[in-house]
C-alpha cells in the first residue's frame, strides 16, 4: 500500500505533463497547462497530500519523505 501511495505523485506529475497545452475548465474556472510549471505544481501537491494522508493512516513520518 506505501508503495502504491508513494508512486501516485510520480504518475500524476507524467499524466499534468502530457496535458501539455490543453485546458481544464472547472466551475467556470479554467488552466491551461503549461508543461514542466503544471507539472511541478502537482508533483507538489500530490506529495504534500501523500505524506498528509500517509502520516494520518500510520501517525509516523518516514525520515526519507522529509529529506
């Protein structure tokens, strides 16, 4: 399951930077992506919620997802 939970940033940092140029419209908010920046940004995101959602099912912080 840590291993599932720690490849999920990874997979969607490849899928934000295949988005290249298209746009996401939401609620009538809308992004364009724009490679590598979008990519970062929720390559970012998707770990600070990995190591939230990590340390909230186990209450312990693995010394290499701090470093």
């Amino acid at each position: 399951m840590k291993q599932l939970a720690e490849f999920i940033p990874i997979a969607l940092f490849f899928i934000a930077y295949q988005l290249d140029g298209q746009s996401f419209s939401l609620a009538g908010w809308e992004y364009q992506f724009d490679g590598i920046f979008s990519a970062t940004a929720v390559l970012m995101a998707a770990t600070v919620l990995q190591v939230t959602v990590t340390y909230a099912m186990t209450r312990t912080l693995e010394k290499r997802l701090l470093w």
